[in-house]
C-alpha cells in the first residue's frame, strides 16, 4: 500500500476511534482481554433480545469476495405475516463499528419496545471506509439491504410499505441519507433494482453528521486527506457526491418524518449537525422533531437530561406510531 494511503487510513482508524460512544459499548478492550469478535457477540444476541427470534447471518449482497450481511429479529409470537421493520445502522466514524452495536442502550430499548409492537427489527452491516470503499459505497450498501428486505418482504414477514430507520453517529448519518437520499442517486447490486422501499415511515437519528457541504461543520472531513478516502477523491472534485451525503441537503417538504437526538457537550460530531438539519428541515417545510440532550456528550454519557432511557422511549414512541398505523 502506499505511504499516502497508510497515512490516510490511520487517520480514519483514528477517527473511528474517537467515535466510539462513550456508553453502551458491545465490544470493550481491556488490559489483558482481547477485543471481543463478531462470532462471539452473534451468540449473545439471543440473550440481549429474548424477545425476538433472531435469524442470523443473513446475506444481502455480495461484492467482490466480501459478504455484506444483516440479522433479523422477528417478535416472538408474531402473527401477522407483513410486520413493519425498523433497520438499524451501525456508527464507528464510517471506518469502524459493526452490527452488534444495537445491544446500546439507546437502541435496544427501542428494539424492545418493537418487539411488544409487533414490530420486525433489522441490523445490518456495510463496507467500511478504506482505500476500496467511501462513505458513498457505504450508503449505497444501506440502500441495498433495505431493497433486499423488500426484495424478501414475503419470507421475512416483512410489510414493505412500512419501513423505518434508526442509527447513531456515522450510522446516524448513514440512516438520514438512506431515508432522505433519493435511491435512483444510490445505484447498488443490479440484482436488486426496482426494490426500492415506496417511502419510509420514518427515520430516528442519534447524534449524526449532517452536512459535508458545510465548512464549518465538516472542515475536517473535507480537508484533502480525509476527503480522498471518505469521497474518493479531493472535496473540490466530488461536490455531487458529498451533498448526496449530506442529510440537510437532502431533506424536503414530503421527505420521510425525521427526529433527531444530540447532546449539547459533544465534541466529535458538534450539536450544531443536529441545529443545522432541524433549521433546514423546518425551513423545507418537512416532518422533523429534535431533542437537544443537555449535559449529553457523544453517545450521551450518564449524566444527561433527558435520560438515556427518556431518549429511547421517545424514539420508541415516534417509530411505534409511524410504523403501526
């Protein structure tokens, strides 16, 4: 690999890093443990989630030699053969993270709450930021699981006309473009064209980027060696792909119901991302609600108002409502 590339890619690793929420972790390193694997969190989802039955492993597309894959929790019990879905979308500053993040706090209450809703729940992974794959690929890969899921919706239960969104941080970000991002912009596997969900009922975002079109908001990310790596190319050559990934570009007067959750001491993504697409989203005209978490740091932290669990029933009660009606 090369120097340029080396340099580019630590970079990332580092930001990746600096974006693990500070509450919450699925994987922890300690002195002398080893980091947790993906096989090993897999086995713990049925203890997380005893309320789900939980299909594992599912792949949705494949690129090159690698497997993307989502896993499934049906409801226990669940009797009705079209269930609505909620996709959850990983953070890990787009170069890290996996799907097994959903055991938050923050997200597994709502899951929870999905369960006695009858409510279908998907967590999926994606490419990862790398000298292969941009942050463009990665939203490309989100589009294409929900396509699948639709592709699917007979065999999973799923109704694919009630459809919903949920992501913290990169996934966060990664969740508002999939919902926002209109899908004929996001090519993906041609084995799944023409699966594009009709419109999403709704979309819940913790703590995200917003807008890369912003200097003020997203200058360290458009600086030239991040920008090589996360939009493939120097920012000044990839304007149409940067605002294809910037939420309040692309949120309008009939775009999916939105809400947005972000703590006023976070210092990785500042509260600003989260003031910025409300503003815009209000000025569009569009369906958008937002919570600013006082005291709350980049995934919250502990001492936070309104509390990690007032967050999660919020957000719970949002999707509920959009999703079962």
């Amino acid at each position: 690999m090369k120097p340029l590339a080396l340099l580019i890619l630590a970079l990332f690793t580092t930001l990746a890093l600096a974006q693990q929420p500070e509450a919450g972790k699925t994987a922890k390193k300690g002195k002398g443990k080893a980091k947790t694997t993906s096989a090993e969190l897999a086995k713990r989802m049925p203890t997380w989630f005893p309320e789900f039955d939980h299909t594992p492993d599912i792949v949705y597309k494949t690129v090159g030699d690698q497997k993307l894959q989502l896993d499934l929790l049906t409801p226990k019990g669940l009797q009705s053969e079209a269930a609505p879905l909620l996709v959850y979308i990983h953070g890990g500053g787009w170069s890290g993270g996996d799907r097994y993040r959903c055991s938050r706090p923050d997200i597994s209450a709502v899951f929870k709450r999905c369960a006695a809703a009858g409510i279908v729940c998907a967590t999926i992974e994606y490419r990862l930021n790398s000298p292969k794959a941009t942050a463009f690929d990665s939203a490309t890969d989100c589009k294409d699981a929900l396509r699948f899921l639709v592709k699917n919706a007979k065999q999973y239960r799923i109704d694919p006309e009630r459809i919903g969104t949920i992501g913290g941080s990169a996934g966060g970000h990664l969740s508002l473009v999939t919902a926002l991002g209109d899908p004929k912009d996001y090519p993906g596997d041609p084995a799944l064209a023409g699966f594009d969900p009709k419109a999403l009922r709704c979309e819940v975002a913790h703590y995200p980027a917003t807008d890369f079109t912003d200097e003020k908001l997203a200058g360290r990310f458009i600086g030239s060696s991040r920008a090589v790596l996360m939009f493939g190319g120097p920012a000044e050559q990839k304007a149409d792909i940067i605002r294809l990934l910037s939420p309040a570009q692309l949120i309008k007067k009939d775009s999916t119901p939105v809400y947005v959750f972000h703590g006023d001491k976070d210092t990785v993504l500042s509260v600003e991302n989260a003031r910025h697409l409300f503003a815009k989203g209000k000025e569009a005209g569009a369906d958008i609600q937002y919570t600013e978490v006082k005291g709350g740091t980049h995934g919250y932290g502990t001492n936070c108002s309104p509390s990690i669990d007032e967050i999660a029933a919020k957000a719970s009660d949002f999707v509920i409502a959009r999703l079962t009606k």
